[in-house]
C-alpha cells in the first residue's frame, strides 16, 4: 500500500502515466513507499539506496522516524540525480568555489591599494613637515600589510581542499639558521559538529609561522586505506618562544565547503604554543630534563574553538578584548600527538642570539596592534586596547597582598633580619642578603595569584561565568566611564604643573620670574645644608641606625604597627597646631596663582592683538601728518583721539564723529542682546539646578516634580506656565535621548540613527498619527450610521499605514509596539 501525507497511494498511482514511472525508475531505481512490498521506492528488491524513507532521503538525525517525513521524495530525487551526474556537479562546485576565492583575493587586492593610496597621500605631506617624518616611517612600517591576515587565512581556506603531500615536509635535518623540527601528527578526533550536526569527512590543517599543510586525515578515516591519506606533518622551527602551532578543522562534505564559504565549514580550531610542550614535558621532577633535553614528545586532546575565535587571528585574545560569545554546543575535539627536536637545550635557546625578524615581522602583521593610517578607527580602537593594556599593566593587587602576608605572618623573622642587614652587615652582603627574599616574594606572588584567579582571570568568552544583569553590565559601563573620566583630570593635573614649570622658566612674567629665582635660591640654601648634613650623618655611621627605624616600623604586624602610624598622625597634627602651617600655605597659594597653558595662552594672545592694534593706530596717525602727535599712548580714549584730528578739518572731524555715534550704537545694541542671551539662559540654569535638586531627594523629589507639572497642564493660561512646561519637557527628552542612547551603544554596539531608543516607534509614530485620526473617523462615521465602505477597508488592512492591520490591533504586532532599547 503506498502511503503518502495527503492521501493513498492508490489515488497516486492511478493518476501518474505509466511512462513517468519508469522515467523515475530510470532516476532513482525502484521504489517502494513506506513498509509495503511495491517495486518503485525504497524497500524493493535491488534499491541501492536503502530500504528506509531515512536511508533513501539521507537523513542522518539520530533516533529518527524511519517513515516518511516531508521533503524526502525531493532528497531521493536529487541525491540520485547527483550521483548520475556526479562529474558535472563536481565540475560547477569546483568552478563556483574557484570564483569564490579569485573574489576574495580581488577584494583584498583593492583594500591594500586603497591603504597603499592613504599610505602615499601620508607620506606626501610627512615629506612636507620635518617634524613628522619620522613618526610618519615608524606608521609605514607598522600599516605595511594590515590585510596579511585575512590574506594568510584566505590561503588556509584554499589549501583546505587539496590533501597534505609528503613533498612539502620540510627536510629531517633542518638547514642552517633554523633550531629544530616539528612533528605535529592527528591521532583521532571525536564529536566534531557542524551546525549541531556530526561532520561527514573532517579534515584537519596545520600552520606554524606562516607554513601551512595540506588537508590531513585521522588514521581512523573511512577513506584511508584506499586514498592513503597523510596523518602527519613536518615543520622546520626557528623559534620556540613565542610560536604557535595553529590547528584548524574544516567538513569537506559540507555543501559550503565545495562552493567556496569556507567559513561555514569550518568545524574549529586552537593554537598550541611550543613553549607548552616543554612546560608540559618539564614538571618539577624532571627539571633537569626540561631545561637540558633535545627532545619533546607529547600527546593532547585539543578543544575547538568557535571561528571568531581563532580566525584571522596568530594568538588567543581575552573576552574583553575580541567580545567572543560562550558557543552553544561544545564543538568537538582532536587528539594530536607532537614530537619537538631541538639542536639545543632551552637552556642554551633562550640566550642564543638570533635573526628572527621575518618571524617577529608577520607576529606584528597578523597582530595589527597599531592600527592602519587609512582608518583612523583603527588607530583609535587601537590606542583604547594600549591603555586598557597599561592600566592592567599597572594592576599590583597581588603584589602588594603577598607583601602584607609575608609581612603578618613572620614579623619577628623579617624584624630581626633587618636589623642585622642595616646595623651590621657589610654594604656588598645586601644584594645576598635581598635575593632570597625576591625568590621568596615571587613564590608567594604565585599563591597568592592560585587563590585570586577566579576573579582576575582571563575569560576567553564574555557569559563564560553566565549572563550577566543589565544592572550589571550599567555597573560596568558606569564605572569604565568614571574610570576614564578620573584618568583625564588626573592627565590634565600633571600637563598643568608641567605647563606652569615651562611658564616660570620661560620668564614670561618678569614678576613672577623675579619671586621664583629668589625661592628658587633659597631652596638651593636649604638643599646645600641637607646634603652637608647628609655627608656628616653617613661619615658618623649614624644612617645606619636612620635606615632601621622606618624600616622595623613597616615591618611591624598590624596590631603593633596601627598604633604607631596613630601616634605619628597625632605627634603631626600637634607640631601643625603649634608650629602652624602658614608658609605650606602660602607657597601652596602662590603656586596655584601661577599660570597654566591656557591662561599662557590667553596672555600671550591679548598681548599680540595689543601690538597689532597699537602698529594699525600708529600707521593711521602717520598719514594724518604732522599736526597730530606721533605717539599716542594707550591709556588714551578715543574721543580725546577724535579731539586732536578736530583741527585737520570739518569734513575729517564729522566722519569720525558719525562713526562714533554709529559704533556706540551697535555697542549698545550687542549689549542688550547679549543680556537678553544670559537672561534664557539663566532661566534654562535655574531649571536644570531645579530639576537636578528634586532627583536628588529620591521618590519625594520626583513626586514633586510631577506634582509641579500637572499643576502647569492644568494652568497653562498662568502666566509662563507654557513656556516653564516646554523647558521641562525638553529637558526630559534630552536625558531620554542621552541616557537611552547610552545604553543602546554600551549593549548592542549601536551607531548612527540606530542609537535613537525606541527608533522603529519614533519612526511609524506620524503613520500612527495618521491611522489613529482615520480609525477615530470611522467609530464616528459608525456612532453617526453613515456609509461602511471605510469600516470594510479597515477591514481588509489596506487604509492604514502606521502598522495597526485589523485584527493585529491590539496584540503588540503593529509597528507601533515598543521595542527593547
């Protein structure tokens, strides 16, 4: 009996002609529907394909259905298509995948002549400016090739599809220059998925320092013993610290593999640094081999990664750098086995000197620390990473936690060890004296780094330790931004002492120069009588016992040590009472009075529009002639001025009276004006300090806001009630704009008119307008029992244009529904 979704197979039979059921026998071979016994499907005597719906339509979904689901005939069809015309289906995927990829390497070709043209122009005006030269040649050199690395994993892809050879094994012996060999063999890989589904044919794909293999299979391949497929590869080593072994994994089954989208394909991927097979191969025990041996051989079962993870890339970022999301599902794993030889020891390695500036050179490419001078993004982006880079750079929690503990947890010890390095040993035993106290600092850095790594850990994915809260992530963006804000005025404080230094050597200011040069000597007075005191102190042997006692007062335990600092703060705060502190202060003063750049700035530009003004007014009084003085000071006003050219001539003398009156004229006028400016904007001033008062005091303050703007909708004919509620109103949608703008950056990396909140409602609200003013127009017409022709277009959805379509009205499915932030 043929069974079929719509109906049975009887009906089917009868209306297909006999001749379209052998066309299809010619296809697909005989056919047998479901589980009967009919010759024309699976099941039937001879089918090649399967006796099973499953096997016929190459379903490979575990546990399911062996019965007929939907789209298998289709599948049937075309796999039986596919292996009648195999060779021309190969022939159009090979040549698709072949356009593809010359695509690809077009598209690249026209970036790097885009940053070739952006290099030239750069370099053009550098040749131009002495200054920037050479700045501009250390720019060259790091945006030589930001495109090597999509262009190195482009050539990963293509090599993808053409199996390792032998002939590209780099030599047993390796030549001269290089220190060694790497054997890199897969010995099996397990669960590798694609799209939640098991990889057909995985191949797997080793790279280190720009070498790249072919396509390599597990000794475990279905397909090994006829092709003999290559399982292991050979690499030439010049450097082992800082070289990464890249493994990357592709389905060569996948249909997007055969066309060319490789990065669909791709199954995962890790990198092994070399470093890690001596670590590894070197534990405590065997100290001596690690640092002595030749040879490493080790076995490991490798992770995938997910492709943002690892593509493009030469190493491992954290997540706060690439913003890599904890993947679904656990991507597979490959077993790979490595074998290092070595010519030298690590020991002897890591003092060789080398030439490894080819290797550093495509590091730094793939790396693109500094940016590109054709995306000023870039360098921005890139400086941002720099300065997250030095601030945990400058992080010594650890540091500074593993001295505390040493500190408590033997006092007495580290007390009586200082007393005998400052009181009676020798000057050349110190640095004896202070190295093992360094080994032993480090080893407690290490526990103490064991105990903190949960927290200062280096997550490779952001919801690794699960998602977090969007109060959380504000936390996170309110502090970032609180961070960078104390860093600037932080900035900002230290260039204006700097720029107070370079105004008091300068000598700008022939007053405060004077003051300086007289303080200037008595610091020099009283720093002469410091060192002379200092000679006699280290003569007399006395700085000995000056060093101890700061010294044993830090190294006190805390309960002894707190009332110490107590009693010192106290001892201070009474010599401040009695001694006073005047002239702290008044040093304190004349410093803050001293010009920073800016009020430098501001001097030096009044001073030189003075003298352009005194120049002009010197020439004009010249082609006066003699009859009006050389030299008129500045201090005169100018009607005195116009007095004196009042006996050149009437004529003269009214032009310049009009063009007085005319200029007292505008003068009053801009005053007025500028009043007016400062009155609006005095009023906007009291708002803002109104408003920011009431949020202040919390749920009381916006209840009385509120409270405030009701009262002016209700009363808008009170005198300024309109235009105070206007002002208030502006200002909530600024902060609306603002703070909703902010989240919507910090959260979704939104840029451009999609920073807008709620931007798809702002958008259709005149739609919406428009389709509430006509619905409003047929509840009247159908209150009035007018004509229907309106209601039964509403109906049918086609007169309204704000999203609102009949029976969507209502469930939040109009455009109109508020969208998340």
């Amino acid at each position: 009996m043929l069974s079929t979704p719509h109906g049975s197979s009887d009906d089917l039979l009868e209306v297909l002609p006999q001749e379209g059921v052998t066309e299809a026998e010619e296809l697909c071979g005989p056919m047998s529907f479901g589980g009967g016994s009919s010759s024309s499907g699976p099941g039937s005597k001879g089918d090649s394909e399967g006796k099973t719906w499953k096997q016929w339509a190459g379903r490979n979904e575990d546990g399911s259905s062996e019965e007929y689901r939907f789209g298998d005939l289709t599948k049937g069809f075309v796999a039986s298509v596919q292996a009648k015309s195999g060779g021309f289906v190969s022939t159009m995927q090979a040549g698709i995948c072949d356009l593809k990829h010359q695509m690809a390497d077009t598209a690249l070709s026209l970036r790097e002549g885009h940053e070739q043209r952006a290099v030239d122009f750069v370099r053009t005006l550098a040749r131009e400016d002495v200054e920037v030269k050479e700045m501009a040649d250390a720019a060259f050199a790091a945006s030589a090739a930001s495109t090597s690395a999509e262009r190195f994993w482009c050539s990963i892809c293509k090599d993808a599809h053409s199996d390792h050879k032998q002939e590209y094994d780099g030599p047993l012996e390796p030549p001269k220059g290089l220190i060694g060999s790497l054997e890199a063999r897969v010995l099996g890989m397990e669960g590798i998925r694609l799209d939640a589904k098991e990889a057909s044919q995985p191949v797997c794909l080793f790279v280190l320092e720009g070498h790249r293999t072919g396509a390599l299979h597990p000794p475990s391949s279905s397909e090994a013993g006829s092709k003999a497929f290559l399982s292991m590869a050979r690499f030439n080593v010049s450097e082992v610290a800082g070289s990464d072994l890249g493994v990357f994994v592709f389905d060569r089954c996948a249909t997007s593999f055969r066309l060319g989208d490789e990065d669909k394909a791709f199954c995962g991927g890790c990198f092994v640094p070399l470093a890690a097979i001596i670590q590894r191969s070197a534990c405590w025990s065997a100290l001596y081999s690690g640092l002595l041996g030749t040879s490493f051989e080790v076995e490991l079962t490798l992770n995938l990664l997910p492709l943002r993870v690892v593509r493009a890339k030469s190493k491992l970022q954290p997540a706060c750098t690439s913003g890599t999301k904890n993947p679904m599902m656990q991507l597979g794993q490959v077993r790979v086995g490595l074998k290092l030889s070595l010519r030298q020891s690590p020991l002897e390695l890591y003092f060789v000197d080398q030439d490894t500036t080819s290797f550093q050179a495509s590091a730094e490419a793939m790396g693109a620390s500094a940016g590109h001078v054709s995306n000023p993004l870039s360098v921005l982006n890139a400086a941002a990473n720099a300065a997250g880079r030095t601030g945990n750079a400058l992080k010594m929690e650890s540091w500074a936690a593993a001295l505390d503990e040493l500190r408590e947890s033997c006092s007495p010890v580290w007390v009586g060890c200082w007393s005998v390095g400052t009181l009676g040993a020798p000057l050349w035993c110190w640095p004896l004296l202070v190295a093992p106290f360094l080994w032993l600092f480090a080893w407690k850095v290490k526990m103490v780094d064991s105990r903190f790594i949960k927290d200062e850990r280096h997550n490779l994915y952001v919801n690794e330790d699960g998602d977090p809260a969007p109060k959380d992530l504000m936390r996170e963006a309110v502090k970032v931004q609180l961070s960078i804000m104390q860093l600037t005025d932080s900035v900002n404080r230290l260039a204006s002492q700097l720029e107070k230094v370079k105004f008091l050597v300068a000598a700008d200011d022939r007053c405060l120069s004077s003051i300086i040069a007289v303080l200037s000597l008595a610091a020099s007075l009283a720093l002469a009588m410091a060192l002379w005191i200092s000679v006699y102190i280290c003569n007399s042997g006395f700085w000995r016992y000056l060093l101890w006692l700061p010294g044993t007062a830090v190294l006190l335990p805390k309960s002894l040590r707190g009332p110490l600092y107590k009693a010192l703060a106290e001892a201070e705060f009474r010599r401040r009472q009695l001694l006073g502190d005047d002239m702290e202060r008044r040093l304190a003063g004349f410093w803050h009075r001293v010009p920073d750049g800016k009020e430098a700035s501001h001097l030096q530009l009044f001073k030189q529009e003075l003298g352009e003004v005194s120049q002009a007014r010197a020439r004009f009084l010249r082609r006066l002639g003699s009859d009006c003085p050389g030299n008129v000071s500045d201090s005169e006003d100018f009607g005195s001025f116009a007095g004196v050219v009042e006996g050149r001539s009437s004529k003269l003398v009214a032009v310049v009276k009009a063009f007085t009156d005319l200029v007292r004229n505008e003068i009053q006028q801009s005053s007025r004006g500028i009043r007016q400016i400062d009155k609006d904007f005095k009023i906007w001033e009291t708002d803002l300090s109104r408003l920011g008062n009431e949020m202040g005091r919390g749920l009381p303050g916006v209840q009385s806001e509120l409270s405030r703007d009701v009262y002016l909708a209700e009363h808008l004919s009170n005198q300024f009630a309109a235009s105070d509620l206007l002002r208030t109103v502006v200002i909530f949608g600024v902060i609306y704009l603002a703070v909703g703008s902010f989240i919507k950056y910090q959260t979704n990396g939104a840029s451009g008119i999609n920073m807008i909140p709620h931007v798809g409602f702002w958008v259709e609200y005149p739609a919406l307008v428009v389709d509430g003013i006509a619905y409003s127009k047929m509840l009247l017409d159908g209150a009035m029992g007018k004509s229907t022709s309106a209601s039964s277009s509403y109906d049918t959805g086609l007169c309204l244009d704000g999203g609102i379509r009949g029976a969507s009205l209502g469930r939040g499915g109009g455009a109109g529904a508020f969208e998340a932030l």
